[in-house]
C-alpha cells in the first residue's frame, strides 16, 4: 500500500476549513502551497463542496420536532424512573465469585496429588495456591462492583449519562 506524501497536509487543510487549525499548521500551509498544485486543487475542490452543501436547505415539520423532543423527554423519565437494570453484571459477579471458590476448592482438594507429583512440601503449595489462584481471584471477582463505579463517574465526567 503507498501512502500518500500529502495526508498529513490535506488532514490540516479539512482542520483548518472547520477552524480547529493551529497557528503553526496554518503557516504550514501557506508554505506548503507556494510550491504544490495538487493541495492548493484538494483546498478549492473541498472550498466548493462546502459552498455546495451551503445551498441545501430542509425544513422540519415543527410538529414532527415537538413530538420527538417530548418523546424523547418521556424517555429519559422512564428510564430514570426505572432505573438502569443491573441484573447482567451482578449474575455475572456471582458467576465469576462461584468459579472462583469452586477452582479454590477444586486446587485444594487435588493438592495431595500435585505434593505426590512434583514432590512440593504442602505448605508450600498451599500459600502457591494461596498467592497465585486464590486472592487475584477473589481481587478479580471485587472489580465487578468497582468497575460499574468507574463507568458511572467516567460518563458524568464526559456527559453521557442524564
């Protein structure tokens, strides 16, 4: 695949046409046209589709747009009423805490044949068992919980719930 030596101009050229060029990238453009036809015809070619695009118009039924605004209203009432559903994660959390103490137990009851096997001290296995298979479970059953307060204060951080 050849990639093309002007992307990064023309990606400055369509930020500049909806003035989110910096200073910097601007001055890089008026250098950059001084010596090169096909950038300065990509500016007039997109020059033109938006004075184009000026001349359509749509009108919108004011009824129409009265009545999805009041439905949408209606909505986000139900939907506060309600309340978001949260059955998914918490079976999901149970599911995942169930695995968890059915593996734990699973490791401890087969113990005796891994110390007969690799010919490991029990205890040694046990805080193995311990270290590695039982609490980063038991942290990763906990983030179940965690994680829908993350997502919670990350959406009102950006605007997207309400």
């Amino acid at each position: 695949m050849q990639i093309d030596g002007h992307q990064a101009i023309r990606h400055i050229i369509d930020k500049s046409l909806v003035g989110a060029a910096s200073l910097q990238e601007e001055q890089t453009l008026r250098e950059h046209f001084l010596t090169c036809a096909p950038c300065q015809e990509y500016l007039n070619a997109s020059n033109r589709a938006i004075a184009g695009l000026g001349g359509f118009s749509f009108e919108v039924n004011p009824d129409l747009h009265g009545r999805v605004i009041a439905s949408l209203a209606l909505r986000a009432q139900q939907l506060e009423m309600n309340g978001i559903k949260q059955w998914p994660m918490w079976w999901s959390y149970c599911v995942a805490l169930m695995l968890t103490v059915a593996g734990s137990l699973a490791a401890s009851r087969f113990s005796g044949l891994a110390v007969a096997v690799f010919h490991i001290e029990p205890a040694t296995l046990h805080f193995g068992l311990l270290a590695l298979w039982i609490v980063p479970s038991l942290c990763f059953c906990l983030l179940f919980p965690i994680l829908r307060r993350l997502a919670a204060g990350w959406m009102n951080e950006k605007g997207l719930s309400q």
